[in-house]
C-alpha cells in the first residue's frame, strides 16, 4: 500500500481459530493499549494479550491509512471492534488519547466502530463528542459490560473497574443523546445467576437496547480463582456445574465451560427477561437453537444503523436461509479481494480455517448445540 509502511494482517484482524473463525463476525480490532489496570479474575484476554509491537503513534498512523482505504472501497466496510483484549478507556487514555484519535479517524472515514467498555470515559468530553459525531454519522454502538450489580461481588470480580452503577448511569447518559447501547452481561459466572438475570434487566431499563451473553470459559486453575473470589470453596465449585471441555481443533482444551444443562438453563431465564424489550444474542457459545439467527451477527451492530459487510460464519452453513437487517451486506467469498490487503488476508484466513470446521463431524457436535439437548 502506498506510504511506503506496510500493514501486517494481525496487527487489525483476531488470528484464526476454531471458535472464533466459526462463528465470530467481528475479526477486525484496534488495541489502543497493551495491557489493562482492571484486573478482571475472569478475564481471557490474558492468554492472547502480548507486548503491544506498535507504538500509539504507530498505530494512529496505520490506522489512518487503512480505513482511508477502506472509505473508497466499492463495499461497505466491515466494523471494527474497539477493543477485544484492553479496556480501550482505561486511565492511560485520559493523557495518552490514542483511542480518541482512532475513533475520530473512523468518522472522517466512514468506518462502523463497535466499542467494548467498562470505562464511564465516554461520558466526558472530548470522548462523549467523538463518540455523538460518530452516532450523528450512525457509525457506532456502544457496549457496556455489566456482570453484575452487586457492589461486593463487582469488587472482587473486577478490582480495578468502575461501579457496575457508574456505568448503568453512563449507558442512560448515552442513551439519552441518542447513542444505541447494549449490555454485555459477562462473562455468565456460574454461582451468581440470580445477580446476572438482575443486571441484565436492569440494562434494559436504563435503556439498552440489547444484552448480549458469554458463559465463563477458563483453566482449572482460573476456576479456583474465581471461586475464591466469590468466597466458594474451588474443590466444590469444580466439581458443580458438570464442566466441559471448551471446543478446540488440538484435541483437548484445557479451558472449561459450565456444562449444557447448566448453560440452557440461565439462557432460559435470561430469554425470557429480555423478550419484549430487546436482543438476546449470545457470544463463542456455539449455535443456539432459538436465539443464533442467520446474518444476524451477536455483536448487535446491525442496531448503529450504517450499512457494513459480514462475514459468512456458520450460523450461515446450518441455519436456515432468512432476510438479513436491510444495512447488512453479507459478504461472498468472491468480494473478500476488493478490500485492502489486511482485511482481505484476514477475511480469507477465518475462511480456510471455518472450512476445516464444516469438514469435522466432532468439531460440528461442539459447536452447534442438538435441538434435543436445548
């Protein structure tokens, strides 16, 4: 590309695996930081989060030049995710602004930003205007995480983040100017249901459009953790829940998930307190019979409002053929080639590697959940 500095696939795109090449749409990603004061106990991030190579400056830089790209190619473009392993509003953004200056060059662009936050950042200016010029241009949802409203439980969950009532006063402060907001009430930590279902509703009454659900996946270790967090005994809390391995293309995963029934039953009771009032969708979890729909991707970005292109996941290979929302572009194999070299070589990797999924029968039981067992 011209400039003379060349943009390596990875430094925008989430590498492939047999998870997120199955049955994630949003691959493409700006990390403003390389690393995040909140210290979540639950947090994943920290098996994928390695020494930022770029520089903020850097980064800015390429950025610039890749969605100037992107706003003259003859598609929509895809949305990026801002971010997936940092709090992209964390402390160091109030001096360093790296993230403004990203989403700022969005707009100029035209490039649909989707950001993951627990930072109440957003309701201070010069974020809070960057973040309204960019929902004036229908280029943005915000997703505020939210696991629970129980002030103890949020302390020894997530230390170093905000209240989870700071941030319900930032999602009404947001939906007030008009900003589309949704819940990501996550990680689903089994041992507080009652505490989720509770958040979750009270997302949606301070004006979240959506809430959108992960179930907890980490190591035997990380359970014991987050049990003790919780005050729980980690040899009784690993032996509830029926644990399970988490699906994995190199035989067995060290990482766990609360087991099928465990899982159906709190998407069960967080089904019903959404219906009528927004989206459910659910995160990395497989394909849900009754809440994974087809070109309906569980980011919930469709709600922005600008019109993006998707990726074919494989809620498009096993669920039945249904309209899209009219802003969404569902991209063919064909048109990966009219975007820049980063997004294209990203969008063919992902491709390849969901193309191995849909050959494996076992891989295919892991990921998409039997009717008869939801």
């Amino acid at each position: 590309m011209g400039g003379g500095v060349r943009i390596d696939w990875p430094t925008f795109t989430i590498r492939p695996s047999v998870v997120i090449s199955s049955l994630c749409y949003s691959i493409f990603r700006l990390e403003p930081y390389s690393s995040c004061p909140y210290g979540c106990v639950y947090c994943y991030a920290r098996w994928y989060r390695t020494h930022q190579p770029l520089s903020g400056e850097a980064l800015v830089k390429l950025w610039g030049k890749l969605a100037r790209q992107l706003g003259s190619a003859n598609l929509p473009p895809p949305y990026f995710r801002l971010s997936t392993l940092v709090e992209p509003f964390q402390e160091a953004e109030e001096k360093g602004r790296i993230a403004l200056r990203l989403m700022r060059i969005a707009r100029r662009h035209g490039v649909p930003l989707v950001i993951n936050t627990k930072s109440v950042l957003l309701r201070r200016p010069p974020w809070l205007d960057a973040v309204l010029e960019l929902a004036d241009e229908e280029l943005v949802l915000v997703q505020v995480s939210v696991a629970t409203l129980d002030e103890a439980t949020a302390r020894a969950l997530e230390p170093g983040a905000p209240t989870p009532r700071e941030r319900l006063g930032m999602v009404e402060e947001l939906c007030e100017h008009g900003v589309p907001v949704v819940a990501r009430v996550q990680p689903l930590v089994p041992g507080i249901e009652d505490q989720q279902v509770e958040a979750a509703a009270a997302a949606l009454e301070h004006g979240c459009r959506g809430v959108i659900v992960e179930p907890l996946r980490e190591t035997v270790e990380g359970l014991a953790r987050v049990a003790e967090a919780m005050g729980m005994s980690p040899r009784e809390y690993l032996s509830a829940y029926r644990w399970e391995p988490y699906p994995s293309q190199r035989g067995a995963s060290s990482l766990l998930r609360p087991g099928i029934e465990w899982r159906k039953s709190i998407l069960e009771r967080l089904r019903r307190t959404v219906s009528g009032r927004g989206v459910l969708t659910i995160c990395k979890d497989g394909v849900w019979p009754g809440v994974s729909r087809y070109g309906v991707d569980c980011c919930q970005a469709w709600l922005m409002g600008a019109r993006y292109s998707l990726r074919r996941t494989l809620y498009e290979y096993v669920l039945e053929p249904r309209a899209t929302p009219p802003n969404v572009h569902l991209l063919s194999e064909e048109e990966y080639g009219k975007y820049p070299r980063p997004v294209r070589r990203g969008l063919r990797l992902h491709h390849n590697k969901l193309r191995r999924v849909l050959e494996s029968k076992l891989l295919l039981s892991e990921l998409v959940v039997d009717e008869g067992r939801a």
